[in-house]
C-alpha cells in the first residue's frame, strides 16, 4: 500500500470508528486495524489521536466548503445566499451521514469548543463566510439583531436537529421538504 493510501485508510477507519463509537471508543489500535496498517504506522502520520482527530475535522471542513461554494454569489441578497448555504449544507450533511456525525461530535467535545469559539468570534485566522454572512444581514437590518452565537443557534440548530433525524430514519427529506426546512431556518433569524 502506497504512503497517501495508508494515510487516506486511517482517515477513513478514523472517521467511520468514531462516527459510530464516538471519540473514546475508537482506539487507536482498533483503528490501525480497521484500516489494514500496524498499529505503530498511525504514528508515522499523526503524532497522536488528538492530531488525528483534530486533522480529520480540518479535511472534512476542506471538503465540504468548496461544495457550497459552488454556485454562491457574494452579491446576491442575503435570503438567496442563506439559502444557498443552508441547503448546500444540510444536503452534504444527509449524503454524508459518517461526515456528518463525527462532525456532529466534533462540535459537541471539548475538541470543538475552542475551534468553535474561534469561528464565532472571528479569530480563526480565516474566512468564514457564515459569519461574514450573518454579520452582513445584521448590519443590513435583514436579520434579527442578535448575538452571532443566537442567530447560528436559530439557524443551524433546527438543520442539524432535522439531518440528524434524517440520517436516523425518523424523516426523509426530499426535495420539497428540504427547502420548506430551509426557509424555516430563515424565518427564524430574518427580521
């Protein structure tokens, strides 16, 4: 198995073990094992699982934002391009349930928190276009006046509550349904 092979297995025996075990029930034996490799090759790659960790969340992020960014226009109203994103998400998030739940405990750990923080409070070092989006609507009086941390909590909390019934069963979203839930989204921060 090539170098970037081995590395891409771990990724993925990574990503599948804690999306179904959670962080502690993916050790870093067991993940050697579901990728094929020896338990001492991980650590040619990651120096430990925090890294690992940290890194698979950085490649899922690198994945998903040039996917919704495709077809976004920075000069279209702020619904349009709410829309956009929030669609964009929540259909990754129902294509890509493992992506979508490690995601999901990234963000609820201690290993999210700080990247989290960070985001909100715009000193991750980069751009964050729902942030910039946010803070445009509020600034142009199209959303609620509200703490950035409220207003992602009315939008995203109900998309993530729905992807994650869907990816359970509970719901299926089809076309329909998904944007009706999207426009729910916006209805819930839009002033």
């Amino acid at each position: 198995m090539a170098k970037q092979d081995k590395r891409d297995e771990i990724v993925r025996a990574a990503l599948e073990l804690i999306a179904e075990h959670g962080f502690h029930g993916a050790p870093m034996a067991l993940i050697a094992e579901r990728a094929g490799v020896g338990a001492g090759t991980i650590y040619r790659y990651f120096e430990n699982k925090d890294v690992l960790i940290s890194e698979l969340y950085r490649e899922l992020e690198e994945r998903i934002f040039p996917l919704l960014m495709v077809g976004y226009a920075p000069e279209k109203p702020i619904r349009e391009r709410f829309l956009h994103l929030g669609t964009g998400l929540l259909r990754y998030f129902i294509e890509n349930p493992l992506d979508f739940r490690y995601l999901e405990q990234f963000h609820n750990s201690p290993y999210g928190v700080a990247h989290r923080r960070d985001k909100l409070l715009g000193e991750n070092g980069g751009r964050d276009v729902f942030r910039e989006l946010f803070e445009e609507g509020v600034a142009q009086q199209v959303m609620k006046e509200l703490p950035l941390v409220i207003l992602f909590a009315l939008a995203f909390g109900p998309l993530l509550s729905v992807a994650r019934d869907h990816v359970l069963g509970f719901v299926v979203l089809d076309d329909p349904l998904l944007a009706r839930t999207i426009e729910a989204c916006w209805d819930g921060v839009r002033r």
